[in-house]
C-alpha cells in the first residue's frame, strides 16, 4: 500500500517537476508574453491554414481530371477488346471457311473412298464411331485457396494440377494404342497438333482449355480402352491419380461425335509425284 501511495502523491518525477517550475518562475513557459511574438505566431498560423487550404482546393479540383482520363482509359481498353473480340471472330470465320474448301477439295479429288480416309486421318472432316471417354481433372485440394482460382493455388507444390505434359502422354498413350481419332474438349488433334502451357493454362493448338479435360478417342472401344489402361501412358495417369489425387474416369462408349479440325496447313510435305519413263 505505501508503494501504491508513493506513486500516486509522486506521478511527476521531483527532477521534472523542479525544472518545470524553474521554467514557470524565469517566464520562459506559455504563449509569446511581446505583441511582435504573438504576431509572428498568429502569420505562422495563418500561413499553416492557409498552405492546406491551398491543398485541399488542388486536390479537389485535380479529382474530376483523374476521374475522367480514368473513365476514358476504361472506354479505350473496352473499345480495343471489343475489336480484338472481332478480329477473333473474323479469324475463326476464315478458318471455318478454309477448313470448308479443303473439305470440298478432297470429295473432288477423285476417289470418294479415299477422300475420305484421307479426311479422316488429316482431321478434316467430322468423325463418329465407338471409343472411349477419358475425364482427367485437377485433384480436389487444387481447388482450395487462390480464391477458389483453381489456377492460382499456391501450398499444394503444383502436384494436383493437370499439366501440358500429361496429356500430351495421354493421347500419346490413345493413339499408339490404337485410337483413330482423338479430341479433348472439343479440340480435333491432328499429326500437326500442339499441347502447350502458358502459365497454369493448358492449350491446344493456341487455345486455353479449362479443366476438367474430356478426351475423346473413336476407335474399337473395349480393345482401345485396355490397351490404354495397360500402356505405360495409362500406368503413368494412375500413378498420378494414386499419388497426387488426380481425378480420371475412363468408360467405353458406342458412339463418339468428333469435330473437324479448326484448319489443316501443311507447310512442309508435298505429295510424291511418278516421273514417268520414255
């Protein structure tokens, strides 16, 4: 209780409050006693007020400036996606087009059987026929976090997310166990297809495909299913399921619808030409 006491009748140390009342007695503590110091001290003031007056008002009049060269920024980046978005359209306009005539083009070639074939192997004409449905997703956990982004988790060491290199193994593995032709996500691969990343996203032939990852393979679907399964390819994709919670189903189906593909563009074979013999 005296310590309790103690402080509270000395809050002040003695030191402090000695050399406050030293200052107090020399009247050297206050306001400015001389009237030229109270009026340096009021144009001080003054000055104060008048410097963030001055502020405030450039702020408030350079707000609608801001404003409106963002409001013309946002229109300009809506005007140019709006004319990327067309050119787009216009491209896969072209492509359609193109992708007609080289169909057109291969009925008149002569031999209707072998036209086909040929269509169907290039990837230029539509296909349908029995085969397998093959589902590869990311793993569940891939899911949590990045704000429900499943492409932008982080914490998961990237092991749950399907990557470009595993579906090039996954149609690699359907085609060399028999598959005539494959699709994923409504994609048609051709022999000139390319599976690529750009960044966590998986394209094919230059366009991102979201998970999950349907591929479609026509071709004798109980035989082409368990070849699959047994091939290294397949026993790759389960040791994937099995050890990072990469989610696959695999069923047999009687009858597959296959696009054609967006455009087919040799830019190196040519055709073998018989010389003949005099």
């Amino acid at each position: 209780m005296s310590l309790l006491t103690n402080v509270m009748d000395h809050s002040l140390d003695d030191g402090y409050a000695e050399a406050a009342a030293r200052k107090k007695a020399a009247g050297d503590g206050g306001l400015p006693k001389t009237l030229r110091a109270r009026l340096g001290l009021a144009v001080g003031l003054v000055l104060a007020a008048l410097v963030v007056t001055v502020g405030a008002a450039q702020a408030r009049v350079a707000a609608p400036v801001v404003a409106k060269e963002r409001e013309e920024l946002i229109d300009r980046i809506d005007r140019e996606t709006e004319a990327a978005d067309k050119l787009e359209e216009s491209v896969d306009q072209l492509r359609d087009d193109v992708s007609t005539r080289q169909r057109e083009a291969l009925r008149q070639s002569g031999d209707s059987g072998q036209a086909d074939l040929v269509g169907i192997l290039s990837g230029a004409v539509e296909v349908h026929g029995p085969g397998v449905k093959l589902v590869v997703n990311d793993a569940k956990e891939a899911s949590t976090g990045g704000d429900g982004n499943p492409r932008e988790t982080s914490g998961f060491s990237d092991t749950g997310r399907v990557r470009d290199r595993d579906m090039q193994r996954v149609v690699n593995g359907l085609w060399e166990s028999g598959a005539e032709a494959v699709s994923i996500n409504g994609q048609r691969l051709t022999a000139l297809s390319a599976i690529r990343a750009a960044g966590d996203a998986i394209l094919v032939d230059n366009k991102p495909l979201v998970p999950p990852y349907t591929v479609l393979a026509v071709g004798d679907g109980q035989r082409l299913s368990t070849r699959f399964q047994d091939s290294a390819d397949g026993l790759y994709l389960h040791a994937l399921q099995e050890n990072y919670g990469i989610r696959t189903a695999i069923s047999v189906e009687d009858d597959l619808r296959l696009p054609a593909a967006p455009s087919v563009i040799v830019r190196t074979a040519e055709p073998r030409t018989e010389k003949g013999t005099s």
